[in-house]
C-alpha cells in the first residue's frame, strides 16, 4: 500500500468507525478536481469494516448546495450513508435534505486535501469536541436572541425564539426530538438557524469564504429584516455578488441562514471551510438555504463566511469573546 495512503487511513477511519457498520452500503460521491488518493483510501477503510462501497465520480457542481447527477442521487437514495468528497459541497443541497429526513447517515469531507484529513483538525480528540458541542448546542437552544460583534465590525442582532441548537462531532446523532445531527470529517462546530426576516446589522468576513477561499480584505454584507442588502468590499466582495447572480436566487439572500462556532482546538486556518469553519472560537455566518436544521428557506446557495476573533452573545450572555470560548 502506498505510504501516504497508509498515514492517511490512520485519521479518514475515524469518521468511518464512529459511523459505518458491516453490511452499510456507502456511496462515495467525489469529482473530477478531487485528489483520487482520498477516496481511495476511504474507500479502502470503509472495506477493511465490511462496508459495500459504490464510488461515483462527476465533474464539480457549479455552486456549493446543487445536487449531484440524478443517476447518483438515486444511488443515494438506496444506500444507508452517502460520503460527499466534492470540490463544492453537497450538505445544504435538496438530496441531503431528503436523505436526512428518511434518517439515513451523511458524511462531509468536501473541499478537503491531504493534509486536512491527516493532521490539524483530523488529529483531534473528538470526544472532547462532543462534549463542548452538547453544551453549546443546550445554550442555541435556551437563547432567544444572538448578537455577534467583531473588532473589524461585525454587529448582527438576530432572534432565534423556539429554534433548536445542533452540534457536529464526526458522528451521526439520532436527538430524541426526531432530528439527526449530519457528521463531517474533519469536525467541530454548533450552531443555531435563527429565524427568519429577524436579522438586523452588518456582518464582515474577514477569514475565509466558501467557494472564494482565504479572504485578502475584508468582505461587509449589510443585513436588513433577514435579508443581504449590499455586499461590499473588494475583488472578492464582487466574486460573491456574481455568485449570487449566477447561481443563486431570491431566497439565496437570507441571512442569517446560519450562526455557528468552531469546537475543534485542532483546526487550521488553511483556506478551505473543510478545516477553517471549525476552528475552536471561530463564528461562521451563512446566507441562503435553512431547511436542513429547522428553517423553512430553501434556496439555490449556502454559503459560509468565518469570522476568525468573533464575540457571540446569547441573551446577553458572552458565550465567545474575541475568539475565546468562555463556557
């Protein structure tokens, strides 16, 4: 076997283990721009545990959130886990939608290289990441209203009033409210989907952005009722203007469609929101589609933007500051 697939194997089992059972059927989703050494040896892990492995291979999606080919989809539909290796992630696309509402099991490693899946947050004790991901996602639950601020000058107010917090920590969670935490590889985050039409302020992204990689100056949307008004910034603040005129809709403007925090101390800032979103004291906003964890918004994009040193509030209560998580 080769040497780099051997180190590798030693972090993608993780995923596998905390998931996969002999007799799953799993399919591999992975495209074209994709390292084949990755889902090589997830393939190969999946296998050693007696997993029945379908691989599919398709060109990238245009967007992050657009379904795969329907051939594939209904590979999807059969299979009891779909593993998404994609250059553009799947997670928020209409198919994930209804593989997670039959409760069937999901794992994301889309935009991941090499050395995201064997070091930084690969490497990480994720059952500590759990742990701090229960606690926060009981904290989403009791708030009422967000407020997160940053020195670059994020100000956002949103309300989240009966919304349900969730946490990912590299393992599929069946809650007892009929919901199903998704797993992703490397992990750690939790988060609330506030409601919708409540947020109110600016948002600046000052990190890193799906689909436009390591930000080189700030990108500020202005957010008014729940909806992005104006994108401002540079080169890259236009390159997600265009994106949302080519590829995205009216609902693709809601924001918040997400709030969430990084739990993982082992994560990277590496330019890919595979490892960078999950970085321990981090917030990531998002805009467009909600409906996978409790909204009602479905839309043509989900895009994250991270804020690297944020403070996040919940009902006044200072549960990040300056990037540090205080519970």
């Amino acid at each position: 076997m080769d040497p780099r697939m051997m180190h590798l194997a030693q972090y993608v089992k993780v995923p596998i283990e905390l998931n996969a059972k002999p007799g799953n059927k799993v399919v591999i989703i992975t495209d074209t721009n994709m390292d084949p050494l990755l889902w090589q040896t997830v393939a190969a892990v999946a296998e050693s545990r007696g997993v029945e492995v379908s691989l599919f291979l398709m060109t990238p999606r245009a967007a992050f959130g657009i379904d795969p080919t329907p051939p594939i989809s209904a590979a999807v539909r059969a299979a009891d886990i779909m593993v998404d290796m994609t250059t553009r992630a799947l997670g928020h696309a209409a198919i994930c939608d209804e593989i997670r509402k039959a409760g069937k099991q999901a794992i994301y490693m889309n935009g991941a290289t090499y050395d995201i899946l064997s070091s930084g947050a690969a490497t990480a004790d994720y059952a500590a990441i759990e742990q701090l991901g229960q606690t926060l996602m009981a904290l989403w639950t009791e708030c009422k209203e967000v407020r997160v601020t940053s020195r670059l000058g994020t100000d956002l107010v949103t309300r989240t009033d009966g919304r349900k917090g969730f946490y990912m920590a590299a393992r599929n969670r069946w809650l007892a409210d009929g919901r199903v935490l998704d797993a992703a590889f490397p992990d750690g985050e939790s988060g609330i989907v506030p409601l919708e039409g409540t947020g109110e302020g600016i948002v600046v992204w000052d990190t890193t952005v799906e689909q436009i990689g390591l930000l080189q100056e700030p990108v500020k949307l202005t957010v008014k009722k729940g909806w992005v008004v104006d994108v401002e910034g540079g080169a890259q603040a236009r390159q997600i203007r265009e994106l949302l005129e080519q590829h995205g809709d009216r609902n693709s403007y809601n924001c918040p469609a997400e709030i969430s925090i990084g739990t993982n101390p082992k994560a990277r800032i590496t330019g890919s929101m595979r490892e960078d979103k999950k970085k321990w004291g981090t917030s990531h906003i998002a805009f467009g589609t909600n409906s996978e964890d409790g909204g009602v918004i479905r839309a043509k994009l989900h895009i994250d933007g991270l804020i690297r040193e944020p403070t996040v509030s919940m009902d006044g209560r200072v549960v990040v500051q300056d990037g540090a998580i205080k519970v």
